[in-house]
C-alpha cells in the first residue's frame, strides 16, 4: 500500500513520488535531504533513488557523510556517473572512488559507468590514481561487476591497453563502449581494439580513436550473429598520418551489413589537412562532422556536401572566411535537408544565414555570425 507523507496542513506526498524527486539528486544532496525529517530519510531507501546516482561535488564535507550514511544503498545503483575536481586536494578523488568500490563490492548491479572532469589539472597530473582505482575495481573477481556501458569521453586521461582489455573479460555482455576521450596520447592498440570486440559481441555503440582501427579489426563486426552496430565515433588527430586511412569500400560494406549504422567524427588541428579527404570516405553514413581547423576548407565543404546530403544533421567547422567557403556553405545548405546544428566560428555573410534558414527545415541551433564577436561565440536556437 503507497505511503503518503504530510507536509504542513493539507499537502499530501506519495512517497514514490518523493523517491522519484530524489532519484534527480546528487549524493551529497541525498544525505542533506536525509536530515530533514524521518519519512524524507525512509523514502531515500527505495531501489529507485539509487538506480542513477551522480557523484558530483568538489566538497568533501557533506558528500563523504553521505558515503558512509548511503555506503548500505550504494549496491543498488545500476547508472554510476562521477565527476571528479581536478584539484591539488586529492580528497574528492579517494572518495569518488571509494564510491565505485561501494557500488561494485555488494550487489553487483552496476551496468553503466560514466567517469567526467571538471577544472583544472594540478601541473604534470596524469589521473593516474583515478585510472588505476578503476583497473583495481575491474580486477576484484569478487565482485562479479559486468558492465553494459563505459563512457570516458570526458576523463582526459591516456587509457591503457591492459584497462580496456579488463573491461572486456569482465564485460561480455557490454553494449556500448566510449574510450574517445580526445587525449594528447593514444595507447590503445589495434589489438586491444580487436579482443574488445571479440569478447563483447553486443557492442552497438563504438566510441575510439581513429588510429586505434583497421579494416582487419572492424571486419570483426561483419560477422554472423553480431548486434547491429548503431553508432560509431571516431576522434582523429596528428597520429592518424602514420595510420593507413579505412578505404571507401570497406565502409561500403560495413555500411551494408549494418544498414542502421551512424558515423560521428571528429577531424582534430593537429591532422595534417591533407589527410582530411583520405580519412573522410564518400561511403561512410555521417551523422556528425566537426572539422576543428584554422585552414582552408572550402573543399571540404563542397566534399561533404556531395556525399553526405542524406544522412548529415551536425556541423562544426573552425576555419578561414572567404567568398569561396560562403558559396560552399550555401550549397551545402541546398544539399543537407536533414540537418540540425551547423556551427561555423567564422565570419559569414547574410546570404549563408539565410540560405540555412530557409533550406533546413528541421534546423533547431546554428552558429553563424556576420560580424566578429568576442570569445565565446554564443549559439541561436531556434523556436
């Protein structure tokens, strides 16, 4: 039978429903709310507060109090997100990870992890503690953890080999994986790449480094019996020029035998421009496209325009005004109806605005400016 918790004279809550409210909070406002009253401390008790549980503060204080005040709930998360300060006090460090350990160490229910950082590094800090607190987690056999997502994307730390492959044994059931977290340095191999998709057949949603790939370790995904692979991110930058660049058939064919397929790439300044129309094959079903250079890119504009019309809904582009990329970047309004953002961090003349405008019909956010501003430039949204 549903409690009803009564505030002042005729209010009436659910207790559900005040789970429910809770459910949004971080750890350390889930210990303040605690403390408020006795029904608010039992509702804290329902399994569905603690299916997605957010670590977030740069505060010790409240928030390790409520570590050891939850650490008997802890077992019932399932979506773990932290975010870790990155200040010289490693306090909010130690007990984000203390934080994993409990929400590994018990029930076992873990089945995503999401691990992000906020503000500024300490001089020459390289998240080693933070990345081998993890590995240790993966490591403890006793708790039997299999996780169904990872997402590192924001945790700017060079990952390892032996970290991603530890994910992997442990994970077989792993569906979605993100590990392309724009690092200075990648040092996860093509091998490392390969067990992970040998070991995780349910892996739909592939986030890595472009040098981390070949066509010999993505044939692993054209295998009978394999899930539809439905999102692929890549980040490239200067050590994909070493790399041999994935050839427009093989797309062709990864592209048939998983028909839903969508591609998000990020082309980073430190590739050589050269290299940007060897990576970005005619065949590969864009979704998202950020070009983050300072040089001339009006041919590829009119390159992406040309192959991707059908399937492109976002744009990024850093590069140098001209008459040349507005004429570019009208015809790419002309031949992208599908798309959705465009963010271009030049000077553009009105005849570009107004062509995106007028052609792009499911266009909600663009960032096109006809006069310099100071930094950042801000986005208009459209309603």
């Amino acid at each position: 039978m549903t409690k009803t918790l009564r505030f002042g004279c005729e209010m009436k809550f659910p207790e559900e429903v005040l789970a429910n409210i809770f459910s949004y909070l971080p750890l350390r406002d889930r210990y303040s709310s605690s403390l408020v009253c006795k029904p608010w401390a039992q509702a804290l008790n329902y399994p569905s507060v603690w299916y997605y549980t957010e670590v977030s503060r740069c505060e010790t204080g409240a928030e390790d109090h409520g570590l050891q005040h939850f650490c008997h709930l802890l077992g019932m998360v399932k979506h773990l997100k932290i975010i870790v300060c990155q200040l010289k006090d490693v306090a909010n460090r130690d007990m984000a990870l203390r934080v994993l350990s409990q929400a590994t160490d018990q029930s076992n229910r873990l089945q995503k992890l999401s691990v992000s950082c906020m503000g500024e590094f300490p001089l020459f800090y390289s998240g080693e503690d933070i990345l081998h607190g993890i590995e240790a987690v993966l490591l403890n056999e006793a708790s039997g953890l299999s996780l169904r997502e990872v997402d590192f994307r924001d945790m700017p730390f060079t990952l390892s080999d032996q970290l991603i492959r530890n994910i992997a044994q442990r994970s077989p059931d792993l569906q979605r994986i993100y590990i392309n977290n724009q690092a200075l340095v990648c040092n996860v191999t093509v091998n490392t790449i390969q067990q992970l998709l040998v070991s995780c057949p349910k892996v739909q949603v592939l986030g890595a480094f472009y040098a981390s790939l070949s066509e010999k370790v993505l044939s692993e995904l054209l295998l009978p019996g394999r899930a539809p692979l439905k999102l692929l991110e890549l980040y490239c930058e200067r050590s994909d020029k070493y790399v041999p660049a994935i050839s427009n058939g093989f797309w062709e064919v990864l592209h048939k035998r998983h028909p839903s397929l969508s591609v998000n790439v990020i082309l980073n300044h430190t590739l050589p421009a050269k290299k940007f129309l060897k990576i970005l094959q005619p065949s590969i079903p864009i979704r998202d496209l950020e070009l983050l250079t300072y040089t001339y890119l009006v041919n590829e504009v009119n390159f992406v325009a040309a192959s991707y019309g059908t399937t492109l809904e976002k744009l990024v582009l850093q590069t140098t005004s001209s008459a040349e990329l507005d004429l570019a970047l009208v015809g790419l309004a002309s031949s992208c109806p599908h798309l959705r953002e465009i963010h271009c961090y030049c000077v553009v003349t009105q005849g570009v605005v107004q062509a995106f405008c007028t052609k792009c019909p499911h266009l909600w956010r663009y960032t096109l400016k006809t006069r310099k501003e100071p930094h950042p430039w801000t986005c208009t949204v459209i309603k």
